[in-house]
C-alpha cells in the first residue's frame, strides 16, 4: 500500500501545473520561465488557464488588497493537494513597496507559502529551483504549509 | 505660440510665461474662467487633455490643479494652473469633461485621491483606490496612513462585502426573463491579468463595459514622497517594468531641470540606447499578448527567444534583468565596459536573423488580416479627443511622438521620422508595434555607432562620464518632464519643496489609463469575443494603468 502511495506522490510531483493568475510584476520573469530559453515545461511544469485544474499558485510579486479577495477564491477553487509558491521580495514582507499602504505587506501570513522565491523580481532560474524544491515537498510527503494554518481560514472572501 | 499666448492673456491670469520649447505656462486668477478657456483652447485646436494633476500644498490651505492640454498636430502645449481652497467641502470646479472626452478618468482620479469634486461630471465615482478607501482620500497630505493600516484585515473584509453587494445587486438589476447578463471579465481571465471589465452583455453582444481597475494599485505617487530623491527610481521604474528605463529617464530629466544640471552626452546617448533595449524587450512582449489574446502562443515563444538577449545586455550592464534601476538623475547609473557591447551585438544579429521570418508568418498572417483588419478601429479625431498616443494614435495616423516633438537625451542628433499606419484598427495597431521594434533597432545600432566611434576618438570616456553630481537636496521648484514610453506619452509632474529630500508631489501619467478608457468605446456593439483582441491590440500593461 505504501508504494502505490509513494508512486502517487511522484507522478503529482512530475506535472505541476500552476493556475494562471498574475498579482504583480514577477509574472513578467515567469513569463520568462515558460519561454524557449528557460522552457519550465521540460520538468513538468505548464500554466492552466483554470484553477480547477491547478497543483500549484503563484504569488507572483505584490498582493493589494484589492487582490486578495480573489487571490483567495482562486485558492479555494483549486483542488487538494495543492501548493502555494511565493515569488519575489513583495510577497515575503511587501518589498519595494514596503511603505506604500495600498499593498498588503504579509500575504504569506495570510495565505502560507511552501516555498519563498527570493529576487525582486526572482530570475527564471530561480523560479524553476523554486518548484524543483516544490516536487522535493511533495515526494517527502510533507503536507502544504497553507493546509496547516494561516489566517485565510478566518477570513471571509 | 503666440497667438496662444494672447488668446490666454485675455483672461485674468496671475502669469503666462513660455516654459521650454513648445509650452506655454499660465496660472487663472479664477476658478470661473476655466470653462471659457477650456472653450477657446478647443476652437484654437488644443484638443486633447493629458492630465488633471492636484497638487496639495496643506500649509497654504490651497488646492492647486494642474491642466495639462495638447495640440497632437501643430506641438503647442499648454500647462494650465488654477487654485482652490483646500478644504473638502469646498474643494470643487467645473468638471471639462463635456468638452474633453480624456479628461473623464483623469477628473475622477483627482476626485478619488484628493477629493477635489468636479461639478457637471457625467460619471463621478471613485477609481483605482480600493472601497476601504471609500470617502477618504488619501493622497492629500493630511490623510493619516498609519491608523488607516491597523485595520488590514477589516479593510479587506470591506472589500469583500463591497463586491459581494455588487453581484447580489447585478441579479436583481436585470429582469429575470431578458437574456441580458452582466460578466466579469478577469481579474482571473488568462488573457486579462490583474483588471476586471464588467461586461454588460445581451447574449454575444456587448451593451456596455465598466472597467474596475486598482488590482495593483501600489500608490506610486504617494510612495515616492517618503523616499529620497534617488530612492525614488525604485518606486518610478515599478511604473511597468516592461519597459522601465524611459520612465526613469523621465523622473531624471524633471529632476535634473529643477536642480539646474545638464548631463554629459554620454549620458544622453547611454539613455538612447537603454532605453530603447527596453522599449525592445517591451513591444516583444507586446506582440506576443496580441496574437497570445487571439490564441496562438507561437509567436509569444519566439518573441521571448530574441528579447532574452536584449535583456543579456541590460543585465551585462545593470546586473539586473528587468529591474535596472539604471538611469538615475545626473546621468547613467553605471559606467560602461565596451566588451558590454558585444553582448548587445549578439543581440542586434540575433534579431536581423528572425525579424524576416516573423514579419513572413504573423505580420502577414492572413487569419490575423481577416480578423484584425475592421475591429477596434479608432479614427485621427478620436486620438485628439481622448487624449491617445503612442503606437495607439499613430496607427490612426496621427503624427505624434515625442521623441521628435520635445527631443530629449540625444533624440535631437538622430534623424528619426514619424512612423504611422493609416486605419487604425487592432492589426494596425500590431503592424505599427512591428514597425517602430525595428525602428527601435536601427535607433540602438546608430547610438552604438556613435558611442564607440566618440569614445575610440577620445570624446567620451565610458567609465567616468556617466554621471553628473546632483545636490541631495533640491530647491523649491517644479518641472514637467516628457517622455515617448513604449506605450506612448508618459508625463511627469514634480514638485520640491525648499531644501526638500524628497519630492513633495510627483504625478505620474501613463498611456494606459486613456487607453483602458477605450475599452467601452471601442467594444460597444461587439461581441464577447472581441474583448481579447481589442484589448490585447490596445497594449495595456495594468502597471501603469493602475500605478
């Protein structure tokens, strides 16, 4: 039984899809990413237009607050198991925009990301390492950070 | 000119004096004049409005709007100032938006973030601030950001039951048995990135578009009064950073005019050539979100392999890909290696080899032609009216482009011409970005030439002449500063303070905001399918559109 389990965990691992969804400006370097030089598809990964059919979500840089609603329904849509990548200084403590008030300065306290991404924005390399430690998680069988704790569980969205 | 300048004379004015080339600058003495000089600029041919931009001097207790008008024909320009009392109550003028069609959101803009209400308005609501901002405005000085931020969660919370109050009330709004629906288009839509149009659609056919912008509202403008007046790039070159290095060329220029300093012309031909490596890398993204929208992904991937190697060079040169940070005021952040040039050479033949075979397969692509060729079409006399420009206006065959209007850095020792198309419709548009990349091309080999030519005769010495000192402190001024961006016409407006650090006010207008305006135009009567195309055509980055 447990091998049947493990194989689960690594075909999972091997086709990480992420859900289309661009809050701020790293979306840009992730567009990089998927391009012909960096080509994110030779290790499994590819965007889906839908969240229903997505593994992974990208925090692609800034969350505002205007944002967060919907970065949150698209969280909920998505089906378990699912994993949450943060991108950029933005998502980690607001970066860049650390004193502008428009812009939330934790969303990973609210929505807890697996994996921090660190740039501003993160080159394409990076992103990918990034997921590579995604796949890492997953074949560990570590469960995602989100479906632990994070105050998205007390909000209303 | 002058005939302006006597038309403006006629009225009671503080001043009117000539500000650089092509400006006049003028001050009413009353607010009750606006309407009469809005009037007569129209009949005189300034057509189009740029920008509404408030200043808050809280001290004074005044309220002074800036008018930014434009003729796109004869480059007269006219930067017009009227004072209001401060006080909210109080704080209201004539809204010009009945006479020009761009001032609409630019007016409520000023209303949202400064409270100054515009009289006879046909639409004054709030935009791009969020609703927990909902009778509060807060880029006046006074606005207190601290207590307002304690309540993040419950500020969220607002925004939640705002939106939920909207679709509730959308259900009961239509009648049951109509096939009329209202859509959200975005901000989830693949295509549509952080934006949401509400559509008001019968079946297939759009009845009118809403669009709600602010998702990636950073406050920009506000941002950059806590920084210093270098730490002011970061916030500046976050404007898009698609291309980021013409927006901060035009801070630096405001900055460089108000502290009295010129730059060296290696500076300037520096500006050139970065700047249009970034406006490059900007129009590559560009087509490939055209033809992205229309659902072919080819010519995106392709585009992506070539404008890699553009950005090979600014990261050669600026250590970073996207995020330069390269231009700063006095100059040119850095000095330049010339074994830098051989990344840009790489480059420049990497696109000589593909630019054929792009131009065979997608320019004359002929399902693009058939369904590209007759929608979104804009005529010469709709760019004046709602203010369009860049490759927007001059696929309609306006000839615009500030570039050669008001040259700036070394634009006035190249020998550039207007570049425009002549329909005006969404694959002109496409066609017209395809033209000025490879304009933009020959613009970087000239400059290239011309660098390495001056530094091999010992005019220029990269390492030493890129910078110029610029006092960390500025005197009490202000400057307007204009730049040809990849999207067309950005303006600055900077305001210093007497010995001042920071800016005291730095409006920041971007094409996109006119352009998203279009959407509801141009889509009338259309069908949903249209959305993708018309708006992919009108090149919007939500950066900018929002700031």
């Amino acid at each position: 039984m447990l091998k049947i389990l493990d194989f689960f965990d690594y075909a999972k691992s091997e086709s990480l899809w992420m859900a289309h969804f661009c809050t701020g400006c790293c979306s840009l370097e992730m567009a990089a990413a998927m391009g012909p030089r960096y080509d994110w598809e030779r290790y499994g990964y590819m965007p889906t237009p839908t969240p229903r059919q997505a593994d992974v979500l990208m925090i692609t840089g800034l969350v505002s607050k205007k944002i967060l609603p919907a970065l949150l329904r698209t969280y909920a849509q998505m089906p378990e198991p699912k994993y949450i990548v943060a991108l950029g200084a933005c998502s980690f403590d607001g970066g860049p925009y650390n004193d502008s008030l428009a812009v939330i300065k934790n969303p990973t306290e609210i929505l807890p990301a697996d994996v921090f991404i660190a740039g501003c924005p993160p080159k394409p390399e990076a992103i990918i390492e990034g997921l590579e430690a995604v796949k890492k998680k997953i074949k560990e069988g570590i469960p995602s950070a989100a479906s632990q704790g994070g105050l998205w569980k007390e909000m209303e969205f | 000119m002058e005939h302006l300048k006597e038309l403006i004379s006629r009225f009671s004015c503080a001043y009117v004096e000539d500000y650089k080339k092509i400006w006049i600058k003028a001050k009413l003495n009353s607010k009750d004049d606006l309407l009469d000089v809005a009037k007569a600029l129209q009949t005189e041919g300034l057509r189009s409005l740029s920008t509404v931009s408030p200043t808050d001097f809280a001290e004074d207790g005044i309220m002074e709007i800036n008018y930014f008008f434009e003729d796109l024909d004869t480059k007269r320009n006219l930067w017009l100032k009227v004072d209001l009392p401060r006080d909210e109550a109080v704080c209201e003028i004539e809204s010009l938006t009945p006479l020009f069609a761009s001032a609409n959101w630019h007016e409520r803009e000023a209303y949202s973030m400064f409270g100054v209400r515009f009289l006879h308005h046909p639409d004054l609501r709030d935009i791009i601030k969020s609703e927990d901002f909902r009778d509060k405005y807060p880029f006046r000085v006074d606005f207190d950001w601290d207590a307002h931020e304690k309540e993040t969660v419950a500020n969220v919370q607002q925004i939640v039951d705002a939106f939920k109050k909207e679709q509730s009330e959308n259900e009961v709004d239509l009648e049951s048995d109509s096939s009329e629906t209202i859509l959200n288009w975005g901000p989830t839509h693949p295509a549509s990135g952080p934006i949401r149009l509400r559509v008001h659609c019968d079946g297939e056919e759009i009845i009118s578009i809403d669009p709600d912008i602010g998702y990636v509202w950073r406050a920009l403008e506000h941002l950059v009064t806590k920084k210093d007046f270098i730490g002011a790039i970061v916030a500046v070159e976050r404007l898009c950073f698609m291309d980021n290095i013409n927006s901060m060329v035009g801070y630096a220029m405001a900055v460089e005019e108000i502290a009295g300093v010129t730059i060296t012309p290696f500076a300037s031909w520096m500006r050139v050539l970065l700047g249009e490596t970034a406006r490059i890398s900007s129009h590559f993204m560009g087509m490939g979100v055209f033809f992205n929208n229309m659902g072919l992904h080819t010519l995106a991937m392709w585009n992506m392999d070539t404008r890699e190697f553009f950005l090979d060079f600014l990261e050669s040169y600026s250590g970073a890909r996207i995020a330069t940070a390269a231009i700063e005021p006095g100059g040119v952040r850095y000095g330049l290696d010339m074994r830098m040039f051989d990344e840009l050479q790489k480059a420049l033949d990497k696109f000589d080899a593909n630019i054929d075979e792009v131009e065979a397969i997608f320019v004359k692509n002929p399902t693009m032609r058939m369904r590209a060729a007759e929608v979104g079409r804009l005529s010469a006399d709709e760019i004046h009216m709602f203010g369009l420009s860049g490759i927007v206006a001059r696929a309609s065959g306006v000839k615009t482009d500030i570039r050669i209007d008001e040259p700036y850095a070394a634009y006035d020792k190249l020998d550039l011409e207007y570049i425009t198309q002549e329909r005006g419709s969404a694959r002109d548009r496409f066609v017209m970005i395809f033209e000025e990349l490879k304009s933009s091309v020959a613009i970087i080999k000239k400059a290239k030439q011309h660098i390495e030519e001056a530094v091999a005769n010992g005019e220029m010495n990269p390492t030493k002449d890129h910078m110029v000192k610029v006092p960390k402190k500025l005197p009490k001024g202000e400057a307007i500063s204009r730049v040809e961006w990849a999207r067309g016409e950005v303006l600055m407006h900077l305001v210093t303070q007497e010995k001042a650090k920071s800016p005291y006010r730095l409006k920041m207008r971007a094409p996109s905001f006119n352009h998203t305006m279009m959407l509801d135009y141009l889509l009338r009567g259309q069908t949903l399918s249209d959305i993708p195309l018309i708006f992919g055509s009108l090149y919007v980055c939500q950066g900018d559109l929002d700031r």
